[in-house]
C-alpha cells in the first residue's frame, strides 16, 4: 500500500469534534462520521502551496471546481454531468435546507426511511415542514424498503419531497438499481421531488455491489433529483465545509442558487476549495486503498464478535465505514445501553435512537481507525459485557 493506515494520529490535542474530552474521560470514541487517518499529501500539499501566497481575500469558484467533480463522479460511478451542474455549498445538510425552503411549502410533507441520519430530520421540522417517517422492513439480517408503507406516504398530497441516503447512514445499506427504479417510478407518480444524500457514495465495500447515482437512472430521474456530494468522509477533510449539491435541471439549479444567496450561503474558503480541488483531481489511489483498509476492519470487527462469542448482531455493511450494532440480547431500554457503552465499556457510539425510534437497542459504530485502536476499543467491550453478563 502506498498509503500507511496503520499510523495512528492523536487528535485529543486538535479542535477535533469526535475527541473532545476523551482523555480526562477515559473513553475511546467511535462516533462521529469522518475518519482518524490523516490526509493524504496532496490535499495538505494544496492548502499549504495556498496558504504560502499569503494573501487571503475573498475566493471566486475555481472552474477546476465543478471540473474535477464532474471528472470523479463520471469515472467512479459511471455517471456523465456537466461542470455547470455542480453547485458550491458548505455541507450538504446545508443545502437540504435550501431545498426545503426553496422547493417545498411551509406544511408540506417530507418523506424518509428510518432509522436516517438526525441532522436530515432536524432540517425538516427546523424548516417549518413535516417529518414523514417509512420505516425500513428487516428480514433476514437485510433492510428493505416497505413500498407500500413508502406508496401511502408519497401519494399524500401534501408530500413534496423524498429524501433517500444512498449509502445508507446508519444502515450501511447499498441500494440495488431495482430499488431506485421503484423510488423513481412512485416519485414520478406522485410528483415528488428527490434530495438524493450520497456523501458516503466513495466507500463501498460489497465486491457485488456498485454506487448507481439516483440521477443516473435516467433523464426523468435527473429532472427532478438533487444529489450532495462531499469529499470529506473519503478523505477527512470534513472540517473544511466544502461540498457540492449537483442539479442537472437548469431551472431547478437556478432556483436553488437563488435560495442559497437568500440564505447568505456563498461563503466559499480559499483552503477549502483548494482541498475539495486536490482531493477530487488526485484522490483515486487513496479511495481505493482506504476501502481496502475499511473492509479488513470490518472483517476484524465480525470475526471479533463471533469469536468471543458476544451476543450482537451487526448489518451487513455494503457501504460506508458505520456498523450498525444491535444490542438486544443485552438490554431492554436504550438508557441502559448508553449508560453501559459510555459508563462501563468507556467508548463513545451513537446511540440508535437518535437515528428514530425504531434505532431502539443499536447503536451505530464508525469502523475508520487503526485495526489497533478499533481492537482496543472492541477488547474494553468485550471486558465489560463478560463483567455484566
């Protein structure tokens, strides 16, 4: 490998969100969905060459902006869009809420599968609009979308937005063409938008499985379709909040550029359109090796369970770095279990319920560390569970 996975950073001393307080709490955490393996030295390379001209004015968008993002998204997914499709934003959640705002009414019904990641049904109800929940079916260890559960709560006529997360936050889900082609076809039907979150769309661990952009179904899909990239969950340049929303409808693009200058939501940085940049135009390598280095974690992690004989049962993990554990064989509320992870085990998880109601007795566990750091982290679980139980 060319790049060294093994390394461990100690990110306790940096304004490091996921490692706030870890130290004087004694807790290893897992939660927060970006890496612990430094950028690659391109990416620093950029900013650093950036940063020596000494001269930090107000940035213009680089055309290399909506270039190298074409440029990506075309030669890792297949997917052909022009430069002018791709829209600067500081996050993608950022520009759900221009979404909301811009394309749906004060009211208006926003529909989803749960469990989903909390900040997209925070944006909803912050936005004066109602959360629509259709809760995925789980047969055999697979999540699946209950389409006549997903039909009912389209076909309201108050419902003008799906929001689907493809890869799946927290699920780790996949979605199969078939799937999206159902989404699209029920969409179409009752008229509803889609704000397609595919932040995570660079790790994909399933050889049998591939990232299809919803957009990429065909031109009626792409006319209605708002797709969010970002590269930070690849490459750990989350910080920078530098994203893209891409609308290949031009006048859905234009309305949406409108609501984000409503919103005051230009505010591009030099550092990090030369990060977004350089990670784009050079980060091939790095993906393909990460995804290597993530999938024998995942391995390691499955193994571990199994091999301990520890009573939690994990999601298949198609894409994304996040496990989904499921701790019902241990407890019966979700304040228990909180209290154990955090109190007992000392590591840091997302608690399943933040991801909705039926999340109750999970917790979801980012796997995108050092094998030595996820191993010590497992071992104190471990610990704690043949303590308890």
């Amino acid at each position: 490998m060319q790049y060294n996975f093994d390394k461990f950073i100690d990110r306790s001393e940096s304004d490091c969100k996921k490692f706030r307080h870890s130290k004087e709490l004694n807790f290893l955490p897992l939660w927060i969905a970006d890496t612990d393996f430094e950028v690659p030295e391109f990416v620093s390379k950029a900013m650093i060459e950036r940063a020596n001209h000494k001269c930090y004015g107000y940035p213009y968008e680089d055309e290399e902006f909506g270039k190298v993002t074409a440029n990506w998204i075309e030669k890792r997914h297949g997917h052909s869009i022009q430069n002018e499709d791709v829209v600067f934003v500081t996050g993608v959640i950022p520009g759900l809420t221009y979404i909301i705002d811009e394309f749906t009414n004060p009211g208006d019904h926003i529909v989803y599968n749960t469990p989903i990641y909390n900040p997209i049904m925070e944006a909803i109800e912050d936005g004066g609009r109602v959360r629509v929940e259709s809760p995925f079916i789980k047969i055999d260890n697979e999540y699946r979308i209950d389409f006549e559960d997903l039909e009912e709560k389209l076909k309201n006529p108050k419902t003008s937005l799906f929001v689907l997360v493809n890869p799946h936050n927290p699920l780790g889900k996949v979605y199969c063409k078939e799937e999206l082609l159902k989404i699209l076809e029920l969409c179409l039907k009752y008229n509803v938008k889609v704000f397609s979150d595919e932040i995570h769309s660079d790790i994909i661990l399933t050889k049998d499985k591939k990232h299809i952009p919803f957009a990429s179904l065909s031109k009626e899909a792409s006319d209605i379709c708002f797709t969010g990239y970002n590269p930070g969950k690849a490459f750990n340049v989350s910080g920078l909040r530098t994203a893209c929303i891409v609308i290949q409808n031009k006048n859905l693009r234009e309305r949406f550029i409108i609501a984000r200058k409503k919103f005051k939501g230009m505010g591009l940085t030099i550092f990090g359109q030369a990060g977004y940049i350089a990670c784009y135009k050079y980060g091939h390598e790095y993906v393909d090796e990460l995804v290597e280095y993530i999938e024998k974690n995942y391995e390691f992690v499955k193994s571990f369970i199994k091999e301990n004989n520890l009573k939690i049962t994990t999601s298949n993990l198609e894409g994304t770095y996040l496990m989904w554990l499921d701790f019902s064989e241990y407890f019966n509320n979700q304040e228990e279990l909180d209290d154990f992870i955090k109190n007992k085990a000392h590591i840091f998880l997302n608690k399943g319920t933040s991801f909705g109601e039926n999340g109750k007795l999970h917790m979801r566990m980012n796997i995108a560390t050092t094998k030595d750091y996820l191993k010590k982290a497992l071992e104190r679980l471990k610990d704690a569970l043949n303590e308890s139980y």
